[in-house]
C-alpha cells in the first residue's frame, strides 16, 4: 500500500516528471546515445543564477570566450571564479543533462585553455559529471592541433580514462575550434587553437 496521499502521489510524480528532457530538443546525452546523468554540478549552476546552456555560453564569454556571442544576459552579479571555477565552467558546457548545442562544446574546448583551469581537478569533477566521452574527444584534438598546449593536453588525458578512437560524428570536428587565418600577404598562416583572452 502506498504510503503517499493522492496529493502527495501527484507531487511525487511532478517532481520525477520535471527531471525528464521535455524540450523538443534534444539533449547532448540523448544525441550520443548515453544515458542522461543526473548533474549536481547544473544545480549549483542554477542556484547561482545560471539556467540553461545560453546562460553557461554567457558566462564562458564574460570570461574570455570572445570568438562566440552570448544571446542572453547574466544574472546582475555573475558567479565569481571562487564560486564557480572556469574548469567547473568547461564540466558545465559539456554535461549530458544540456540541450544539445554545439557552441557549448566549442566555448569548453576554447575555455579549457584558460590559465586558470587545472587538470587534476578538472578530470575529478569530469569524472564525477561523466562527461569524460566529450573533453577526450576535445583532448584529443587538442594534442593533434595545438602545439602551444600539447603539454596540457597530454597531461589532461594522462588524467582520462583511456578511450580507443571512434567517430564522433555529432561533435564538432577539431577545425571548429581553431582559428584558420589563411593565405595572408606572407603566406598561408598556420592554424591557432582559440584560446581566451584575459
């Protein structure tokens, strides 16, 4: 016998029902084809004022994502570093709970290079948000198409778990996150992992 009175039951199904994706989007998990883990990391995001992937896309410009435009405001006062740090950002952008959107996961390759990210914790809370299938294939192509990180995108995926390589055709391609410059007066300049600015 159910211990719930017909309010409560209803409550109780309200509740569950509202952890569900409803959006005729889909979410980042549900394009993989992964489960959709349930992110303690989104929550603290939400009770910081940030609701939604436009809103974390906000943050990572205000923080020197520049190449991607913010389409909504933040909050009046913005979580600090100290309340939410740039490599708990990068989690946030790649976690499975996310409408699907590219731009968050281009804006997390350009905000792991940020001077304030740090790869052991970052792998940690990785771990924790399982997001690990999407900052590898970032890590990846980081150690292939930055030589200016390579250091820092080995040592982040020294900090993975190992993964064989496989086709992930519903992530961005390496080229979306670099800068292609082109032929120039001098020549063809050589590609530039986005970077952010201070």
């Amino acid at each position: 016998m159910s211990h719930y009175t017909t309010a409560e039951s209803d409550l109780a199904w309200i509740d569950h029902a509202s952890c569900r994706n409803t959006s005729p989007v889909p979410t980042l998990a549900q394009t993989l084809a992964m489960t959709t883990p349930v992110s303690p990391l989104l929550r603290k995001a939400r009770r910081l004022g940030l609701r939604g992937v436009d809103a974390l896309i906000a943050l990572a410009v205000a923080r020197g994502c520049h190449h991607y435009p913010a389409t909504v405001a933040l909050p009046a006062d913005p979580p600090s570093r100290d309340l939410l740090s740039d490599g708990e950002l990068v989690v946030l952008l790649l976690a499975g709970e996310n409408a699907y959107e590219p731009m968050a996961i281009r804006c997390a390759a350009q905000l792991l290079r940020s001077a304030h990210v740090q790869t052991a914790g970052l792998a940690r809370v990785a771990g924790m948000e399982k997001v690990e299938r999407v900052l590898t294939h970032i890590a990846k192509a980081g150690l292939e198409h930055d030589p200016e990180g390579k250091p820092f995108w080995r040592d982040l995926l020294s900090r993975l778990p190992t993964r064989p390589t496989r086709p992930e055709p519903d992530l961005p391609h390496w080229s979306r996150f670099v800068s292609m410059p082109g032929r120039q007066r001098t020549g063809i300049a050589s590609n530039r992992w986005l970077t952010p600015r201070p």
